[in-house]
C-alpha cells in the first residue's frame, strides 16, 4: 500500500541526468543534497520548482576555456531551480560576498563547494538552488 508520502507524488521529471520528483503542489518531494559531500541543503516540501533562465559559473574552472577577457567569468545559464522564499527555509546553505553590485551566490556550507544556487540581495524573498547542480535522496 501507498505510503501518503507516495500517493501525493504527481511526477518525476528527468532534467539533464538529474530525477527529482514533484507533490502535486510543484514542491520537491526529495530531501536536496549536496552533490560532494552529501549534506541535507533542503528537506521535503520545502522548495518549488521554478523554470527561470540563470547564469552560475563552473564549480571548477575548465581547462579548454578559450576566453578572450581575463576578467570574463566560465560559466552557464540554467533554467531548472528550486525557489525558496526565506533564508531561513535552508538546512545547510553558505554564502558568498557580494559579487557585483547585487548577487551572491549560494554553496554548500559543510564542503563550501559551489556555487549551487543564486541571490539577488535586492530581493528579500527569492533564493535559487540550481536543479542541476544538487543530489537528491528520499
């Protein structure tokens, strides 16, 4: 028999090697990981799923980049993230300066790997964690 939990599952999406699987209400239903070390960054039903188009730099830097400007960040736009509404709402979520006039961006507070997510200081309640850049775990 279906646990609660089970029946209240509307969908698994596949994004980019990443399933993660939504309530009916287009929250997560999995706890979000971080993909390193394995620490809880969201628990269950605490983030919906936002299509919105979002540039983050590499975790690591790429060795074939061929930029032509120094200053020029490596990165890609995304457009899978989990929206939270307050800071708070995180389990375990760092960080960084301000890059910019107003962003920062969001990594893991146990392994400070990132960034996983974004922050635009200027608004109070939105903060992303790229889809495709956590784990998740039941």
């Amino acid at each position: 028999m279906a646990t609660q939990d089970e029946s209240q599952l509307l969908r698994q999406t596949s994004n980019d090697n990443n399933n993660y699987q939504l309530t009916e209400d287009g929250k997560n239903a999995q706890i979000i990981v971080c993909p390193y070390c394995a620490c809880k960054i969201l628990l269950k039903k605490t983030a919906e799923l936002l299509t919105i188009e979002v540039f983050l730099p590499f975790v690591t830097a790429r060795k074939d980049s061929n930029k032509q400007d120094p200053d020029q960040i490596d990165g890609e736009k995304l457009n899978q993230f989990w929206k939270v509404n307050d800071m708070f709402i995180f389990e375990n979520v760092g960080f960084t300066k301000t890059v910019g006039s107003s962003i920062k961006y969001l990594i893991c507070a146990d392994c400070e790997i990132g960034p996983i997510g974004w922050h635009d200081i200027n608004d109070k309640t939105t903060y992303l964690i790229a889809a495709q850049r956590v784990h998740y775990s039941d």
